[in-house]
C-alpha cells in the first residue's frame, strides 16, 4: 500500500470531525496556545535568566499578536479611544463590573479618597454616590478619554493624563483601583509596589482582571502571593469574566514616602 | 466527626438513614427536572409530595411558614446578609437599577431588612418593600425610617402601582408558586420595566425556576456573581414582546425576498 492511498484510506476513514481536530495548523495552534500558558505558568514575574528569556520571548508574540491583554498598545489605545469605540460600556456586564467595584468602596471605605489608575473616561466616578468618595483622582494615558471625562468632573474629582507607571500623586489615598489596568503594564507588580506608598494605613486596592485571559491570570496569581485578599469575586456573563479583588498591603502601606 | 450539609455538631448519619437521604435528593431533583411547574395530575400531585419531603427536612431554599421567617427576623439570624460576602449582589442589582432606569421606581419583593435601599442610594425615585415577616419590617424602618414598606405574603399581594422594576432578591424559591406569582406582577410593569432576580445557583429548586423564566421570559442579562465558595445568578428580564402572527404570516407569504436558500 503506497503513501498516498494509506493517506485516502485514512482520510476515508476518519469522522471531519477528527480530521480538523488533527489538521497540522490547528494542532500548531494548540501547542503556541499551551507554550504560551506554560511560560506564563512559570516563568512569569520571576527572577533568572530562563524566566527573562521567555519573558522577552512571550511579549515579542503578543506584540505581533496583537493581544489586547498586553502591554505595548498605546497607540492603537490612542486611535480607538479618538475613533470613539470605547465610548461607553453599555453591555450590562460591563457594567456590573464598575458597580461592584463602587460597592466595595462604599461598604469598606465610605467617604474614602479615591485613586482610578487608567480611568479611561471616568465611568467609575459615574457609579459613585456623593457619599461614597471625597475625593476622586482619575488618570489615564489616552488625553482623549480624558478630554471626555473632564466633561464630567465635578467639585470632588480631578482628571489628569499620565502614564501609571511614572506617575506621582500628591497626597494619600484610601482606595487605589486598578480597573483592567494592571495586565495592560509592561511592569504591573513593581508598579503595584510603587503605589503602595500612596495608600493611607489600612487602605485598599481594588484591582479588576479579566478572567479569560492567561496574563491576567498569571498575574492575579502572582498579586495574591504577595498582598493578602480581603475578598474577592468573580462577575460573569455568558461572554466574559473578571475577578475583582481587594487587596491590603499588610503594614508596608504604612510608611512614608 | 463527619462534616455534612446538616452541619457538623449533628452526629453523622447512619448508612442507612444516608442512603435515603439521598434517595430523597435524587426524587427530588427528579421532580425539578421533570415536572416542576406542570399542570398535569402527576405534576401536581408529585410537587405536593416534594414540598411535604422539604418542609420535613426543613430545606433551605423551600417555602416555609411566616412563623419561622418572624422567628427568625426576631432574632436577627438574616444580619449575616449585611455582611461582605453578599454586598456584590446588591451592588450588582442596585448598579444596574441605576443605570438602566435612573429615578425610577423599585417595588422590592421580600425586601427583608431593606439592605437594597442602602445600595440604592439617591439615584431612585419611589421604593416600596414588601416583606412577609413584621419583624423584618421593623427592622427595615429602624434602617430607612422614612422608606414605605408593607407587610404583605408576596403571594396574594397586589401592588396598586405600577412600578419600572421588580426586584426578586433570593426570594423567588421560596415561594410555592413562583411562576404564577411572576405573572401576576407582570401587570405592574410599567411600560419598558422589568423584573431582576437574584438565585442562588447550588438550589436545584432556583434552577428549575431559572430554566422557567428563561423559557417564559425575554431575559437581557444574565450575570453570575460567584464570591465565598458561593454564587449566585442575577437574571434581568421582562415579558416577551407579542408575537405579530399575521405579520409572520403576510412576510411568509407575500415577501418579494426569501429570506436565505434553503
């Protein structure tokens, strides 16, 4: 039996099913897909020089993936938020998302100042009751979601334009929320670390990841190996998911800046 | 010392009183599958039975008399639901509440101690809360004194108003008919209101009543808040728009386009 007629036979034999099952770019795509969620797996966040390997390795993919779970995007950030795709989150799921978040500040913080690292357009301030915060500070990257949010700012709340990763508030706050922000950082646990300075004693963060996506996951484990959770929650719909968790820095929130 | 559903300062059960333990679970979560919310003689007559199995075993997501709901009340067994792990659910009930109709008005059914209102803050227009037990009731007005509650059996009670959204907070399950009484508030919908019910999702009874709602009802979102090892499902949904047969019929018939080749 040649080859060729082995291969018919098989062919023949086996249901289409299987057969796209086992077409070599679908088997391809399964093992980049499994690579990708092993070096997260492992290698994420971590010292050594394998771990920076596959680090460099992994972020060189996602750029030229495209994910939009990665850092690296703030241009095309720029041009969406100008072309107005993400204007507002009208899904309800989405949306539950920001009412969970303004729940947690206003059962554990009442009257708290808040910090929304990458506020986008400032919906959460939206959310807010005028008894919930004093004081809200919003920043984000995009100057054109900013210009929008600024448009409904009010007595209490500050919009600003600057990068998280260099920028320096002026004073403390109770709450500091990362709302789908922190996977989107090239550095999101140094980043966290930094801000721990602008806690008050026994303030919160409140960070919100995106349930379906393996950075996002690797670095909520990563985050909860070092801050203690005093709680957390998954919001989902029949298309997405997001765990929304409140951390505490234990005392080093403390100490000054 | 075993741990159990029936908790853990109970003796463990012996094996034969567990086999039929799960006999019972097995016959029960047979009837939800099968026949809850039939019309027909064994339907009935297989839920009578079930209901007398969970008023014996004192299930937790079963109708239950207003003795133990005032009971219960009295002593303030429910204050856990103010605790931390339950504020997602107001939150996300109260959030959409919010957005989707701004200044509108919220009948709460089984409204208990009120804990919505709290949520709800300055961004509704009227509430009114019902609550089967009184001694939910005076706890509510110790809360929110100003707030309009009433102490009705959400069962027979029929609102005088119409309002733009009725909240079923965990309390579906616990009504006997939980269908009918959806239909009944149907018809104080306002015009473009709607119904939120919260289940808990590990009852097989608030499944089977989600698997009716969404067989009844047009439901627009459906959110799952899982927190504590525990979760719940929030359903957003009001009636079906009416079905236009005659303009199905003429489309069908007369249309100058198939809609796609068969």
């Amino acid at each position: 039996m040649t080859t060729a007629a082995l291969k018919s036979w098989v062919k023949g034999g086996l249901p289409t099913a299987t057969l796209r099952a086992l077409h070599p770019q679908r088997l391809k795509a399964k093992f980049v897909r499994f690579g990708y969620a092993a070096c997260y797996r492992f290698f994420f966040a971590r010292h050594g020089r394998l771990a920076a390997f596959f680090g460099r390795k992994i972020s060189a993919w996602e750029g030229r993936q495209g994910r939009r779970d990665a850092p690296g995007l703030q241009e095309q950030w720029q041009a969406e938020s100008a072309a107005a795709t993400w204007r507002y989150p009208i899904d309800l799921d989405e949306l539950s998302r920001y009412s969970v978040i303004a729940g947690y500040v206003q059962f554990l913080k009442p009257g708290a100042a808040v910090l929304d690292v990458g506020c986008g357009e400032g919906l959460l301030l939206q959310r807010f009751d005028r008894s919930t915060c004093r004081k809200y500070v919003g920043i984000d990257f995009c100057q054109t979601a900013i210009e929008r949010a600024s448009e409904r700012a009010d007595e209490r709340s500050l919009f600003g334009c600057a990068d998280a990763e260099n920028f320096h508030p002026s004073g403390r706050f109770d709450v500091i929320v990362f709302n789908e922000v922190l996977y989107l950082l090239e550095n999101p646990l140094a980043v966290l670390r930094r801000y721990e300075q602008w806690l008050e004693p026994g303030g919160v963060f409140i960070t919100s990841s995106y349930g379906k996506s393996v950075r996002a996951a690797a670095l909520r484990n990563r985050i909860l190996q070092q801050y203690s959770a005093v709680d957390e929650v998954v919001v989902s719909s029949k298309k997405h998911a997001w765990w929304i968790d409140v951390l505490t820095s234990g005392n080093r929130g403390a100490q000054s800046p | 010392m075993a741990f159990s559903a029936r908790g853990f300062t109970e003796p463990p059960l012996q094996l034969g009183a567990q086999l039929r333990y799960g006999y019972e679970q097995l016959w029960r979560a047979a009837y939800y599958r099968l026949c809850f919310g039939g019309s027909t003689r064994l339907a009935r007559r297989w839920g009578d039975a079930v209901r007398r199995l969970e008023a014996e075993l004192k299930s937790g997501d079963a109708p239950r008399p207003q003795s133990v709901w005032e009971a219960e009340y009295g002593k303030a067994a429910w204050r856990n639901l103010a605790r931390l792990e339950e504020l997602n659910r107001y939150s996300v009930i109260a959030g959409s509440i919010a957005f989707l109709k701004q200044n509108g008005s919220v009948l709460d059914v089984g409204c208990g101690e009120a804990l919505l209102l709290s949520y709800l803050g300055e961004n509704i227009g009227r509430y009114v809360g019902v609550d089967l037990a009184q001694a939910a009731i005076d706890r509510a007005l110790r809360r929110h004194p100003a707030a309009s509650f009433i102490q009705a059996d959400a069962q027979i009670y029929v609102p005088d108003q119409c309002f733009d959204v009725i909240v079923f907070n965990e309390v579906l399950y616990y009504l006997v008919e939980p269908m009918a009484a959806l239909v009944r508030y149907e018809s104080r919908l306002a015009p473009g209101g709607f119904f939120i019910a919260s289940l808990y999702e590990k009852s097989m009874r608030a499944r089977a009543i989600r698997r009716k709602i969404g067989a009844r009802y047009r439901s627009f979102c459906e959110l799952r808040v899982s927190a504590h090892g525990k979760s719940w499902s929030i359903h957003m949904f009001g009636p079906k728009p009416p079905r236009r047969v005659c303009a199905s019929l003429r489309r069908l018939l007369f249309s100058a386009k198939p809609k796609a080749p068969l």
